[in-house]
C-alpha cells in the first residue's frame, strides 16, 4: 500500500517520476486567471485563521458542504464562527475521498503548514491551532504565501470600471510578483441583464461622455481598455453563456443598442447579434494591442432561485450548461480570422462533452508562425480534478500540439490555491511517463523534460508577453 500524498503522489512510472522531480517540480508560477485581490496583495495583510483563508467565498467547498448535509448557517451564515465552520469543513472532507477537494486541502495542509496528517474531525482542532499560530506570522502574509509558491506573475480578473489603484502602486512599488489586471467587460456585453443599461450610464459617467449610439459605447470600452494595457493588462476575459454569436452590422447592433436603451423587449436572436458585434469589435482591438482574449463558455449560472435570493451569486448554486454552439464560436473567431485581426484565444468549456470540439475547432485558426495562437484552455472549474485533466491533455493530443499547451491557472479567491499548479504538473508527468512506458513515445528525456517545462511556465510567459 503507498503512503498517502508522498512525494511521488499520482507518479506511477520511473518517466513520470522522472520529468516530475528534475523538470516540474521547481518551474515558476504563472497564474494567468484567478479572482485574487491586488488590494490584499499590496497590503501583505496576514490572515486571521485558516477557516477566513479556506472557507470565505470558496463556493467549491460550499457546494461539497451543502452535499454533506451542513446547515447553511454553517457554511454561509454570520452568526457561526470560523471555528464552527471549519469543523463542518473537517467533517465534509473526510467524506471527499475522489474529490480534487480532498487532494487540495491536504496539499495545501503540507506545502504551507508541513501538516501531513489526514484532516478529521477528531484532528480538527490540532490542526486549526497550527495552521492559526502559523498564519499571524509575518512569513505568512499575503505576499509570503504566493513567494512560498514561487508565482512569479499573476492576472486578477477586472471590471471596466475599476481603476487599479492597488495593480497602479504594487507596479511603482516595484513588487517582485507582477500583479496584472485581465479586462473584463461582461457587464457592457450581457444586455439581456437587468443591470445592463445603469451599468452604461456608470460607464459613461467613468468615462465622461454619454455612450448614446453602439459607437460611443466602443469608444469607451477603449478608452478603458487603453488605461488598463497601460496598467500592464495583457488578457481579456470572456463569460459566454448563450446567444454567442451572430452575424450583424454596426447600424442593426445599434438600433437593438437603442432598444435596450429605450426599455423595449429585445429578443434572443437580437442579444446574439449585439454580443457578436461587441465581442468581434473587442476582439480587433485586442489584435491591434498583441492582447490574448479569453472565452469561458458554458456556465448556467443561479439555478437555484431560492438559495440566490438568500446568498446572492457566485456561493456555488452555478452549473454547466449544454447547449450545442460550434457554428456560433466558429463564426466568432472567422469574423476577426477572415481580416487577419484574431488574437491569440484561449477557449475553455465548463462542459466536457465540449472538450472534443474546441480542441478540433482551435486547429481550424492556427497560423500567423505563432505556436498555439488558439488554445485548448485548461480543465476549468467542473473539469479541473483528475479525470478532467486527463482528458483534457487527451483531447488536445489527440487533435493538437500539447507541447505548445499554455498550461494550468487556479481560476481562485484563495491565496492557498497555488498547490493546484503542483497537482496539474503531476497530473502531465504521468500522462507523458505512461506513453513512454506503453512504448507509445520514445524516452528522450531531454525534449521531454523541456516540453514539461514549457508547459508548466515557459509557454504561458511567451504567449502573454511576460518577461520569462
């Protein structure tokens, strides 16, 4: 029987082993999508105990708690303690064995704290006081714990209205990590939303002139896109979760503009038509400033309407979608392909049943000399425990290039999440160790050892044009 979570955790071959300690086991971090805070960063806070760092909006463990049957006052609720919840995580996680939940926490547990004991209930409170003593030390404050990884840069993940004020001093400060800003303008796209059209008035104001016609709202989005590249944005990020795209000209976008505008029914056909003249204008501009779009597609968001009027979005009630858009996100990418002006696109799906079609789909806009300009994205979300990233690599090799893959991201709140990158890099060493043990690839370690490389960091810094 092996020993949980030893140092060849999930490395079942001599190859794998191999290209895992010599090759990934030391490459920096770049982790180019996540929802950590530049405030909180530029602060260098220390936590207050680990049941704030795990437990405060991770809507993953909020979900697998739910399942086990914890109040949600235990989960969500202000009037319980951290302690109380984090008993209630100890006992959710016992349960979690299959789980990647199960493998984070307890990666976390010894990366950060040198715990190597299982987490239980009957060890909660052990482990809670060590991981507390440890946390109000200076070495483990904010900037500490990402160092502890060795990140070396990250991308938060922005609206238009924000102004960067902590991104603006972390960069004059010279911080050694840089902290860069991902434009992400979903709320000026999603006219279906309620909040679409006080969203363009706040827009205006931020930007000050109204943005009365389609062409005014494009000049403001960037203009902030301007201000954000000067911030040293270098992605742009996407939620595409219907009506992706149809064909339409700037005078119909402009007119379903000023229907919007004007409170008039606006019909499913008509919000594609807007989001497809958005996204494809978007998508020019990010070509002419050498920016890489992000495409996230397929989340069908607060399907419970009872638990979104009581915990609000984002607290784990988001689901995957499955409805079929290959014809759509193909006529996206040719509109800016067929001028020459795509960028360099990421595309993840929450579905895996989609995995299959992106991958096949980005070999349909490779070209322009750059390796990988259309990516496969990594196991997102639903996808990103060990199956899933299995077949993701699976799916990409099967169809692409994995060499020239951009690698993993945390997509994260939590600052302890960057283990996630080390489970990932053991997850592709296995899968490389076993073709060469199948006798499916030859042992070249060396061309091996430095796609692993690549994979883990090199790549991902020359796609986003970070120093590397």
């Amino acid at each position: 029987m092996k020993q949980f979570l030893d140092e060849n955790f999930l490395l079942k071959n001599d190859t794998a082993k191999t290209l895992y300690h010599s090759y990934a086991k030391n490459m920096p971090i770049f982790d180019f999508h996540n929802h950590l805070s530049a405030e909180e960063i530029y602060k260098d806070c220390c936590f207050e105990n680990i049941g704030r760092v795990w437990l405060g909006g991770d809507h993953y463990k909020w979900r697998a708690m739910r399942a086990y049957g914890i109040p949600e006052e235990q989960i969500t609720g202000n009037k319980v303690s951290d302690w109380e919840k984090f008993k209630a995580w100890a006992k959710t996680v016992q349960a979690a064995m299959g789980n990647p939940l199960y493998h984070w926490t307890h990666l976390e547990l010894q990366r950060y704290f040198g715990i190597t004991k299982p987490l239980t209930p009957e060890n909660a409170k052990e482990i809670w006081d060590k991981c507390n003593e440890k946390l109000q030390q200076e070495e483990y404050s904010v900037r500490n714990l990402l160092q502890m990884q060795q990140v070396k840069a990250l991308c938060t993940t922005n609206d238009p209205l924000e102004d960067l004020d902590y991104h603006r001093k972390l960069k004059d400060e010279g911080y050694q990590i840089q902290v860069l800003p991902t434009f992400r303008p979903d709320r000026a796209i999603a006219l279906e939303k309620d909040d679409f059209v006080p969203y363009i008035r706040e827009l205006g104001e931020k930007v000050g002139y109204e943005l009365a016609s389609i062409d005014l709202l494009l000049d403001a989005l960037k203009d902030r896109l301007d201000f954000f590249v000067k911030m040293g944005c270098v992605v742009s990020d996407h939620s595409l979760e219907c009506n992706i795209y149809r064909e339409s000209d700037r005078d119909e976008a402009d007119l379903i503009y000023q229907k919007k505008r004007e409170g008039r029914e606006i019909t499913p056909a008509e919000f594609g038509k807007y989001r497809g003249f958005v996204l494809r204008s978007l998508g020019r501009e990010y070509h002419r400033r050498q920016m890489v779009m992000q495409l996230h597609i397929g989340a069908l968001r607060n399907n419970s309407s009872r638990m979104f009027r009581i915990t609000g979005a984002d607290s784990g009630f988001d689901g995957m979608n499955d409805f079929h858009y290959a014809p759509e996100i193909s006529a996206l990418l040719d509109s800016m392909d067929k001028t020459d002006e795509l960028p360099k696109t990421v595309l993840y799906c929450l579905n895996p049943n989609d995995m299959e079609m992106l991958a096949v789909m980005a070999g349909n806009f490779q070209g322009g000399q750059i390796k990988g300009k259309v990516q496969l994205g990594a196991a997102w979300w639903f996808n990103d425990h060990k199956a899933g990233m299995e077949k993701h690599l699976e799916d990409l090799a099967d169809v692409g290039i994995l060499p020239t893959f951009i690698g993993m991201l945390t997509d994260s709140r939590s600052f302890l999440s960057f283990p996630r990158h080390e489970y990932f890099r053991r997850i592709l060493c296995e899968k490389l160790g076993s073709w060469v043990e199948d006798g499916e690839y030859p042992p070249d370690l060396a061309y091996l050892g430095k796609a692993v490389e690549d994979i883990c960091y090199g790549n991902a810094a020359a796609y986003f044009g970070i120093p590397s």
